[in-house]
C-alpha cells in the first residue's frame, strides 16, 4: 500500500511546479512520484550492480564461459596483487 511524504516547499515554488506539471497533463503527485522514482533508479547502487553483473552473466554464457571459469579467472587475478 503506497504511503505518504510530506515535504515543506514555499508556496510559490508549489503553484509553480503544480501548474508546470499540468502543463505535462500530470497532477503534482504524479510528476513527485515520477521524479522520485527516477532519481531512485539513477541513484541506487544495488540496482545499478545487479544489472551489471545481470549483463556480464549473459555475455560471459553466450561465450561457452561457466562459474567455475570466473571464480578460477577471479582467484588468479587476485593472486596476481
């Protein structure tokens, strides 16, 4: 179930952010929640890493590569330090 937030901003910042988001046919609660969404998105690290090691995962299985292959290559750069 969504929640609330609640954010204290001056009254002209907030009527012209309301009628700039109804300019993009949005009410402000929906542009806030977009906006947030977004820069959650753009800024979460856990995400940005799952998607990476996601990518590395397919190209290194479409070049015939497997686990143990990456856990040898990990444990001999590392021995290389």
């Amino acid at each position: 179930m969504p929640s609330q937030m609640l954010i204290r901003i001056s009254p002209e910042i907030k009527n012209r952010f309301i009628k700039l988001s109804r300019m993009e046919g949005k009410n402000a609660s929906q542009k806030l929640r977009e906006m947030i969404e977004e820069y959650v998105r753009e800024h979460d690290i856990a995400s940005f890493a799952d998607d990476l090691w996601s990518r590395i995962s397919k190209k290194t299985a479409s070049r015939g590569k497997t686990r143990k292959d990456i856990a040898a290559a990990i444990r001999e750069s590392r021995r290389d330090k």
